[in-house]
C-alpha cells in the first residue's frame, strides 16, 4: 500500500507539472499583459517606458524561459504578486478560499446527504411509483441551470417572501454564525438541487446491478434478512462508482461555482478566478487554478483508496 501511494504521488506531481504549464501557456497566449494595460490607462507613457517595463517584468521573453523562471520561483512557495490586489498571490486566495470552502462543502454534505438515501429507496422497488417520482426529480435537476434555479429560490424566498436575504455573505454589522447561515442557505440550496440528480442515478444504478448479481441471491438462500443483504453486501459495492463521482467532484470544493457565486455575489473562488482572469492578473489565476488541480488529484487518490476499504477483494500491491 504504501508503495502504491508513493507511485501515485509521483504521478500526481507529474500530472501537476504538466498542468500548471499548460495553465500557463494558456494564460501566457491571451491577447494583452499587464504593460498594455498600463499603456492604455496612461497615454503619457513612451515607448522606451514600455520596453523598460517588460524587460523588469520578462514578459518580453519567450514564453518556455518565462515558464521556468516562474516555477523556480512556484517550488519555493513564491507565486509572485496579484497585479490586481497589490498583494502576493496566496495572501489574496486565502479569504475566497475558506468561503468556497464552506460553501461548497455545506452544498456537497447536503448533496450525499438527499441523494444516496433516494437512490437506494428507488433501487429497491425499480419502476415502482416511487422510482419513477425519484427519477423525475433527478432528471429535473440534471436539466435544470443553475442560474434559474438561483433566481426562482431568489424570487420566492427573497424579494416575495422577505425570509433570507438575496445574496452577500453576512449583513451590516454582521450577525455571527446564524447571520452567515442565512446568507449560505440559498447559493448553498441552489448548489443542492442542481447536483443531487446526478449522484441520486448512480447510486440508483449501482445498486440495481449490486441487487441482481449471484452472491446476493447466495445470502437470500442462506436465510440472510434484506436488511443485512442491503447494508452488508449491496450497498459497498453500489458505492464505487458513488466514490469515483464524489472524488472527481471534489475538486469543485476549492475552485468554486462561477454562476452561483456571481448571483448571489458571494464573493468565492470561482468569481476570484473569472475576475483575475478577465483583469489579466497572470500570478492570482495560475496559483487558484494549480490549487484545483492539486485538490482533485488527490481527491483522485483519496478514492482508490476508499475502494480497498469498501471493496476487500480489491489490493494495491
């Protein structure tokens, strides 16, 4: 095992390698850097200035030497400076981060929370009533964008009803931790019911195909109750395919929800990388999108490995 955890961090540092220079490269390629910016904002600049300023900054050199200056500089913990904030990079990432975090991880609880419990009841009755009920909703929220689903919570709960408030993280003077739950109840609902149909499937699914294989038939003939061919021997091998849509959406945890966070303007990862991109702040949107690569992979990992403990025919030797 711990071998094979080694080997897999190996790979992950090379798969993260090859991603922040593709990240950069991508970066690097957009049309303008930040001494046009300051060229077009201040016409009293001169053409000497501007080479001047390029050359301080090495955006006139070629893209592979910019490259390995900014991760020599990355492997120290260095990701320079937000041209934005006028701070360093991870110094700004920090405050959005925690609120995506808690956004999304409030949103992701809720998520498992409603959607495995529904799956297994409609996987226990296929094409019953309640399947197809189940079904419908799932598919509804597969359809369904985020944006409406947001503005329709918005339009009932707060400009009709007045309950919550219609987007920010917390009212003037602030209110503590109910004050904060208010204001994450909607982006977190909206969240919700936008990724509950997908895992709601799978687990419906997988348990389906758990239910008619040969073993469970086998404990059905020993005189095992249902309760215990359910939990006991169905429902861990329903979960891998659950445990690979987990770990593949963890990575959203740390990059934030574009959509949701610029409708309720909560002010998370997602909007932080949109504006760092759109404002050419080169350092602010390499670092926030290497730590989403990073997270993912090792949701990535963090999976093979529930594999093995829900699964013991499954090793890593």
């Amino acid at each position: 095992m711990t071998a094979y955890i080694l080997r897999r961090l190996a790979e992950s540092l090379v798969v993260l390698a090859v991603m922040s220079f593709v990240i950069y490269g991508l970066i690097g390629l957009m049309p303008g850097d930040p001494i046009d910016l300051m060229l077009s904002a201040d016409p009293h600049l001169t053409t000497a200035d501007v080479a001047r300023l390029k050359s301080l900054m090495g955006v006139d050199q070629p893209l592979l030497k910019r490259y390995g200056v900014w991760a020599a500089a990355a492997l120290t913990g260095d990701f320079g400076y937000s041209r934005l904030y006028v701070t360093p990079a991870l110094t700004v990432l920090l405050p959005p981060l925690g609120r995506s975090a808690l956004l999304m991880g409030v949103s992701f609880i809720a998520t498992i929370l409603l959607a495995l419990p529904l799956g297994i009841i409609a996987a226990l009755k296929p094409h019953s009533s309640r399947d197809h009920a189940i079904n419908l909703a799932a598919f509804a929220s597969v359809s369904m964008p985020s944006f409406w689903i947001g503005l329709m919570l918005i339009l009932v709960f707060a400009a009709r009803l007045g309950w919550l408030p219609a987007g920010g993280i917390a009212d003037v003077g602030g209110g503590g931790v109910g004050d904060l739950a208010r204001h994450l109840l909607l982006p977190a609902a909206t969240l919700t019911l936008v990724g509950f149909g997908s895992f709601t499937r799978y687990m419906r699914a997988g348990l389906i195909e758990a239910m008619s294989q040969d073993y469970i038939r086998t404990a059905r003939a020993k005189g095992a109750s249902e309760r215990r061919i359910l939990v006991g021997h169905a429902l861990r091998n329903a979960l891998s395919a659950v445990v690979t849509l987990i770990a593949l959406s963890f990575g959203a945890l740390f990059s934030g929800a574009l959509v949701t966070e610029t409708l309720f303007a909560y002010p998370g990862m997602g909007k932080l990388i949109y504006d760092a991109i759109l404002g050419n702040d080169f350092n602010l949107a390499l670092a926030a999108l290497l730590l989403a690569t990073v997270m993912t992979l090792l949701a990535n990992l963090a999976a093979d490995l529930a594999y093995a403990a829900i699964d013991p025919r499954i090793t890593y030797r």
